[in-house]
C-alpha cells in the first residue's frame, strides 16, 4: 500500500503541474485553450502573386536656364496731378495700360513699365533689367534695345534725347539693385521716377525659384518723339498678355524661352524689356529674356513765347530791328542793342511756323494805317528777307516752306523734329548783330545735335513810304506752329 500511495501522489503532482498551464492565477477565471501553435498572414498579399506600395513619389523639377517673363505691361498714371515729384508705385494711385495705345507728353504725365520676372536659380543670379525704347521711324525690323546694339536705340539718326531712351536696373551687388538711366543724361527729355521689387511667390512651386513684380517709373518730356502708330483714329493691333495660374499666354508668347515679341505697329515707340542673368549652374553663361511691345505718342504743339520788336525810322528809308539800324545806334539816340527777337516753340513732330501781320494801325487816329507790304521778316531757317503781299504771300515761313495762307494744303517742305531739348529757340546761331546764339536748357553749339540748319534771330524791317503820317503804329503778329501728324 506504501507503494501504491506513492505513485498515486507523484501523478496528481504532474496532473497539478499541467493545470497551471491554463490557470490565469491573476484572477479568478480559468481559460482553457487549445494547446497549439498560430501564425498571421497578410490578406492582400497571402496566396497572392502581386504587392503594392502607392506613399512615394520620382520628382522631376525642370529649371529654364534663362529668366522667365510672365507677364509685363505699359501704364499711365491717371489719378495723379503732380509734375515734379513722381507718384507713388503703390495702391494709392490709379494704373492704366497703355500698351498699344497713344500717350500724352505735357511733362506731368507719368509712365511705368511693369513685368513678372522669375528666376529658377535664385534672385542673386539676375544680373540686369535693361529698359530701352525708341521711336521705329515706320520700320520695324531692328528689335536690340542694348547699349552695343546698333539697331532699335542705337539706330543711325535715331540717336537723340528725344527719339530714345534707356533705363536699367542693376543687380550684381550682394545689396539691393538700383534703377537708373543711361540716356537720356540731361535730365530735361527724359526724367526716371521710383522703381520698386516686390518678391511674390512663383505659382510654379520650384523650391530654389524667386519671383519678382518689378515697376520702373519715367516721365516724357514736351518733345518726345510724335508716334501716331497706324493712325490716331485707327484700331492698333494688340497682343494679348495673359498669364494663369502661373502659364503666360498670348499672341506674342514664346513658351520655349519664356519671351515675348510684339511689335505689329509702325510709327510707333518700340520698347524692348530685356532680363539678363549670370548662368548660375549652366556653366556661368548667360542668358536672356525680353519683352518687346509698343506705344504710341499724341502730337504736341506749342508757341510758349514771342518777343515784341521795335522800328524807329523816318519816311522815304529802310529801318529794321538789328542793333546796325541808324536809330538803334547810340550815336543817334538809341541804346546799341539788338532788338531782333526769338520765338520760342514746342514740337514733337516735324513742324513749320509762319508768321502773318495786317496792316498797322496808327495808335492815335485809325483812321492811318501802315500797309503790311511794307513789312519784311527774315529769321530761323529764313535767311533772306521777304515781305507779304495782299494776294499771293500772305504769311512768311520762318521754319518749313510753303505758300499761301500756311494751311496743310499749302505746306511744301517740314522742318525736321529736334533731336534734344524741350523747347525750340529761334537765336541757334550768334552771328546776329548784338545777340548770343540760343539753346534750350543746358545745350550749346556742340551738343544740340540738330537735323536743321542753324536758327537765327528773327529781324523785322520796314520800308517807310515817304510821306507816311508820324506817329506809332501798331499791328499784331499771327505766329503758326503746325506739327505734321498722319
């Protein structure tokens, strides 16, 4: 039985030590599972011959070597009044596109050039914005607006303060670029405003991409070169400049180098935006972009002064306003000056100007008169002295050449436009007696760069009929300037 008692005893010990195995001895529940091993199998991929991982992405960025031009336009100012001072670039003021459209030049209108400008290795890589524009002459086959260029700016006999300009914006220092001019140097044609960059975000996305809105502000002068386009009554042909969404489009694209090219009009101002960059990681050789558009110029016209010429003589002789005329001369009374005169013009255009006298009225009895036939005139380009006549030459043509009354009809020959100034001055040349050459602004004999030949001073002479009543006579002069428009 000892025996027995024992074996019974180490069985119930197994049979303990196996029911461990199932007892949670944390709490008061026994679970009991089967005694197997298990695996887990992925349902999409188990007794499947096909895997799928969709979360990563092969990005290909694709950078233009060259600047990227989106958009651009030409715009006045319309709500400011100011002459001196420019306006502001910001909000405050009204812009509206003239691109393609005709402008005024009464030196108080101001201008500006705004464009898109995206550069794909960085700002630090754009080098220059080169602003230049010129006056086409009725052709349009020059499109170079650079400095080195001999065409557009630099075409031969488009080389004047008023027939071209250029601006530019530098870049190649490690602070902010500056705006400046080039040419016009004088400051009076041709004046710069502000300018301004605002750093916008490319809607393209590439990450190293700085994008710029840039605005260069300038004011024309009175002379600014006419440019009637194909006609002030006319539809001008205009391109259209889009761009959504960060995609430029119009009749002028060139979406293969981010350009733009609209020159469609003759007679008109050409302007050429030219982009220029460094060739950052492209082997450090440059590359460019342009926009190229037009505008169109209103004539102006103007007589801004005259000045008032004097006679002393008696009947039966010749007396004239030149400082050699016996009573002009100190010995005989007078004060041995010069009384010829100037007229002072303004034109954008080629121009005539004429001048016309009635005949003189006697200040105390009207009743006498001086008849105009009497009265000579030679002065500007008139080098010879010419008197008018009641039926034939009824005005005389101190710039231009013509007959009759000087209407359109009658115009034979234009004085061709000034290069330079702001203004016309009849006194060029100084071989006048008693008088110095006159020039508008800061020119003189050497820099005025006119087409025509040299002015003179404008001398009156009268051939006193014997027998003519004393007394002062009087008679209003008609100055005519005309601008030739198309």
């Amino acid at each position: 039985m000892g025996e027995n008692k024992r074996k019974i005893l180490s069985t119930l010990v197994v049979v303990a030590l196996v029911l461990t195995m199932f007892v949670n001895i944390s709490g008061n529940i026994v679970n009991f599972k089967p005694f197997v091993m298990t695996t887990r199998a992925d349902s999409n991929c188990a007794n499947n011959n096909t895997g799928w991982h969709n979360s990563t992405t092969l990005n290909v960025t694709i950078e233009a070597p060259w600047p990227r031009i989106s958009w651009y336009d030409f715009q006045i100012c319309t709500s400011y009044t100011g002459s001196d001072l420019p306006p502001s670039n910001g909000t405050g003021e009204t812009w509206i596109s003239r691109r393609n459209a005709m402008c005024e030049v009464d030196n108080e209108t101001w201008y500006r050039f705004v464009i898109n400008v995206s550069s794909d290795q960085g700002w630090d890589n754009i080098e220059w914005v080169n602003v230049s524009g010129w006056q086409d002459q009725g052709f349009d086959v020059d499109v170079d607006g650079s400095l080195e260029g001999t065409g557009g700016y630099n075409r031969t006999n488009n080389q004047g303060a008023n027939r071209n300009f250029f601006m530019y914006y530098d870049n190649r220092t490690d602070t902010n670029g500056f705006f400046n001019i080039t040419y016009p140097a004088s400051g009076y044609e041709f004046t710069i405003g502000n300018y301004t960059e605002d750093d916008v975000t490319d809607p393209l996305g590439i990450t190293a991409t700085e994008t710029m809105n840039m605005t260069f502000m300038f004011k024309p002068s009175f002379q600014f070169r006419y440019a009637s386009g194909p006609g002030e009554g006319q539809s001008w042909v205009n391109d259209t400049v889009n761009c959504t969404s960060g995609f430029p489009s119009g009749d002028g694209y060139d979406s293969t180098r981010n350009c733009w090219s609209s020159f469609d009009n003759l007679w008109s101002w050409n302007f050429n935006i030219t982009v220029k960059n460094k060739g950052e990681r492209w082997g450090d050789t440059p590359y460019i972009s342009w926009a190229r558009d037009e505008f169109g110029v209103y004539s102006y016209t103007e007589i801004i002064s005259a000045g008032w010429p004097v006679i002393e003589g008696a009947p039966g002789s010749v007396y004239s306003t030149n400082s050699s005329s016996h009573f002009n001369q100190v010995a005989y009374g007078g004060d041995g000056n010069s009384h010829n005169i100037t007229v002072r013009t303004r034109s954008n255009g080629n121009y005539t100007l004429t001048v016309n006298i009635s005949d003189l009225t006697h200040a105390a009895n009207p009743s006498f008169t001086l008849d105009n036939k009497t009265i000579y005139v030679r002065g500007g380009n008139l080098t010879s002295q010419f008197n008018y006549s009641d039926g034939g030459q009824a005005v005389v043509y101190l710039y231009g050449s013509g007959s009759g009354d000087g209407n359109l009809s009658g115009i034979t020959g234009w004085q061709s436009h000034e290069h330079n100034g702001t203004s016309k001055y009849a006194g060029e040349t100084a071989d006048d007696t008693g008088l110095a050459a006159t020039y508008p602004n800061f020119y003189n004999a050497t820099t005025y760069d006119s087409d025509n030949s040299a002015s003179h001073w404008i001398e009156y002479t009268c051939n006193i009929p014997l027998g003519q009543q004393t007394g002062i006579y009087r008679g209003t002069l008609y100055y005519r300037l005309r601008t030739q428009t198309h």
